[in-house]
C-alpha cells in the first residue's frame, strides 16, 4: 500500500471510477462541471442548471460517522505562500498563482476533523469543504493530464451512476482518501505542467473537439481554484468560525 501523503492522517489509496473526466462548464459552477463529464462519455448533453432540490438541499445534512472522528485529518502546516515573482515573466506568475491556491486550500481544510470536512454547513446548499476538494481533485486530472498530455484518466468521483458524485457523494468515511487523492494528484499535475514548457502551440489533447493551448489552461485553472475558493471561505467559517485569505 503506497504511503499517504505527509500530513494526512489515516489515509488510504484512492479508487477509481469507470467514467472519463470531462470538461467545466464555466458558466454553470459546482453543479456544471460533472453533469459535462458525463454528457462528453454519453453524447447527451444534461442542462447544468435543472438540479432539483434533494436531501442537502433543505438542511444541512449530517455525514455518515468515521473512525476519524474528532481527529483533524490535516494538521495546521505553515503558512508559506508570498507574493512571489511580483516582476516575473508569464509563466513563473501563472505557476505562482496557481500553486498559492492550491496551497490556499489545504489551509483552509487544515485542522477539521472527517465530519467536519464533509458537513453542508451553508444549506440549501450541497456543498461541503470535502466536496469542493474532491471536485478539484477531478479538475485537475482533466485539465493537466487528460487534456494537456492526452491521457486516458479515471474518474475518481464522478460517474455515468453519479454525475455529480464529486459534490453529492462526499462522507467523512471517505474523507482521508479523498484527501490524500487530491495531494496525491497535484503531485501528478505539477509535474505534468512543469514538463510542458510552450504556452503558446496547441496541446497534445482537446477541449470538446477543440485545440487549446497551455496558457489557456492555466488562466482557466487560476479563475476556477479562485471562484472555488469563495465557496471554501464561506464553508469553513460555518463550520468552526475561522476567517482569513
């Protein structure tokens, strides 16, 4: 069994779903992104904005119980991020940029315990911290794997079964895996962008039919860590009360 990443307690390999990322649906947030996914492997296209109210929409929704209850599941790391290259070129400031938000929201997850990270504390909402981790989990995959370097990747989360498995489907009894898949997979990724030096020429694999180049993809990747990150705002302070960048 492969070690789990430093920091994380009690967690295990991730396993892998039978779908295929697909794309985001900028327009649409959260509820977009899978529903695309599965509609790229079907040929049917789903409307991103007809989910109806189910159970975690009413009220916050209490998540199974885990053997990680009450142990935080990520200890509080040190805060590193700066300003960085404030003069730098394109690339060394889109690197920065997405890598402080990647590093933003394992602080903002730092310190909870699995019931905590998997509770929808903002009802009507279905959000929950563990949610939007997972969800960034997919994101990266696709965008850095499957689209940059043309892979064929798993999905971990979101399926034909369970499009929007990624946010509905998050439980503190997963929450340990989870979170180890998502640092597991920015190791992956980082890697991936690092290797792929050309900003500008199309990249091995295709939006929806579509060439695109890495610029492209690190923009899109910086916007959509940032939008997520409002949502963990609000999350995490319901849940405990803490604030902060």
């Amino acid at each position: 069994m492969p070690e789990s990443p430093p920091g994380v307690k009690g967690a295990c390999p991730p396993t892998s779903g039978t779908g295929q990322p697909g794309d985001q649906e900028e327009d649409a947030g959260l509820a977009g992104t899978s529903r695309a996914r599965t509609a790229d492997r079907s040929g049917t296209a789903q409307n991103p904005l007809a989910r109806g109210p189910g159970p975690c929409h009413s009220a916050a929704v209490t998540p199974p119980s885990s053997p990680d209850a009450g142990r935080p599941l990520l200890d509080d790391p040190e805060d590193t991020r700066s300003d960085g290259p404030t003069t730098g070129g394109e690339r060394a400031v889109l690197d920065h940029w997405l890598d402080l938000y990647r590093e933003t929201l394992l602080l903002k997850v730092a310190g909870l315990d699995a019931e905590q990270l998997a509770r929808r504390s903002v009802p009507p909402s279905s959000l929950s911290l563990l949610g939007v981790l997972r969800h960034l989990t997919e994101v990266e995959a696709y965008w850095l794997r499957e689209v940059l370097l043309d892979e064929d990747v798993p999905d971990l989360h979101c399926t034909q079964a369970s499009p929007d498995g990624d946010i509905e489907d998050a439980t503190a009894a997963t929450a340990a895996a989870d979170l180890a898949a998502y640092r597991a997979e920015v190791v992956r990724t980082r890697a991936a962008a690092a290797a792929w030096t050309d900003l500008d020429g199309p990249v091995a694999g295709q939006r929806r039919g579509r060439p695109v180049n890495l610029r492209w993809i690190l923009v899109h990747l910086v916007e959509e860590y940032a939008r997520h990150l409002g949502h963990v705002d609000l999350l995490r302070e319901a849940v405990d009360g803490r604030t902060g960048y």
